[in-house]
C-alpha cells in the first residue's frame, strides 16, 4: 500500500471487506481514522464489538434483536393479522419506508438446491405455526427463481389454511420509460395490470 504502516494498512483493509467499499474510499477511511480522537475511535470499536455480542435473532419473527423480541413483534399498534414474508432482515428496512404497520417473518434465505439449501435451513416451520392466527400473507421475496420455488413450496404447505396470499405488485417503476423496461417485467405489467377507477 505505498509506504502506509501496516497497522493503518490492516485498517484500510479491513475497510475494504465492507460491501460497497472501494480501495479508494478505504483508503480515506482508514487515513480519516488517524485524524479522529481516540474517544470516538474507541465509542465505534465497542460498537462494533456490541454488534456481535448483543444482537441475536427474534424468537418470533426472525429480524434482528437485542433481546427475545425485535422491536417491531413488541410494537401493539402493529397489525399481527397481516404478514409479510422476508428473505432477510434488510428487506424490513425497505418496506418499514412503505409505511407498512404489519408484521414480519424472516426465512432467513431462500430454497435452492444447488447450493444445498433446502426447507430445514430456513423459518418454514415457525411461518407455519404463525400462520394459524393470520388473516393475510404478503409475499415480499426475490423474483428470482429461487424466490419463486421458495413460495411455491409454502403455498403449497398453506393450501388447506384459510389464509389469503398476496405478493408485491410487479411492473413498471415509477417514472420509467417502456422502451427501457426488460421483456419480462414488461410482460409481467401487462398480465397483472389493474383497473382504474
């Protein structure tokens, strides 16, 4: 690293192993390190230090926790009738924005086969003991293959429950134009297009 000491040279690699961090803002990182006080370098290493000891799973919905509940399955405003199934805990950041007042229910990952994931590996069977005091379902995985096979298979385990599935509406993005959309999300907007009123 061009003459770095290799104690800040660890820093800004280890900068680099954050997704979305490049060798050049690493870089900054670690030398913007150097120029802060040792109380606010010490303040975020016990974070980040907490973040490891302190945050579990929730015993209930699967989202992230510092205690036997998330925040969320805590929260009484909260429709627990309605629940929207998540891949992974970061997706119920996205769809909180929505202004979304349900509950959630992290799989913690989607099937796939090929990479040795099967049923046993992700929160099927806690989604199915929830499920007998819900009213609705809203599907909110990937529309990959793997998102797809992962709903078929707990739709298929749901088909004798009560309950109504719902998925994310699919189609085309706010503001975008038809000559830039895929052939499959234009298709999509076509087959599951919706009246006006």
């Amino acid at each position: 690293m061009d003459g770095l000491p290799p104690t800040l040279e660890k820093v800004i690699k280890g900068f680099s192993k954050f997704p979305g961090i490049g060798k050049k803002t690493a870089h900054r990182l670690g030398l913007h390190v150097l120029k802060t006080s040792s109380k606010e370098i010490e303040d975020f290493s016990q974070a980040l230090i907490n973040v490891k000891t302190k945050i579990n799973t929730c015993n209930n919905c699967h989202n992230i926790a510092e205690a036997d509940l998330c925040e969320i399955c805590t929260d009484e405003k909260r429709d627990s009738s309605i629940i929207c199934i998540c891949e992974d805990p970061s997706d119920i950041y996205l769809i909180e924005k929505t202004g979304f007042r349900g509950v959630y229910h992290v799989l913690g990952g989607l099937l796939s086969p090929l990479d040795g994931i099967g049923p046993d590996d992700l929160q099927i069977d806690s989604l199915i003991e929830r499920v007998k005091t819900a009213t609705e379902l809203i599907v909110a995985t990937d529309t990959s293959i793997e998102g797809e096979a992962t709903i078929l298979y707990i739709s298929k385990l749901l088909e004798t429950q009560p309950i109504k599935m719902t998925r994310l509406a699919r189609g085309l993005p706010v503001g975008g134009q038809l000559e830039y959309v895929d052939e499959a999300t234009l298709t999509r907007s076509i087959n599951e297009r919706v009246e006006l009123n």
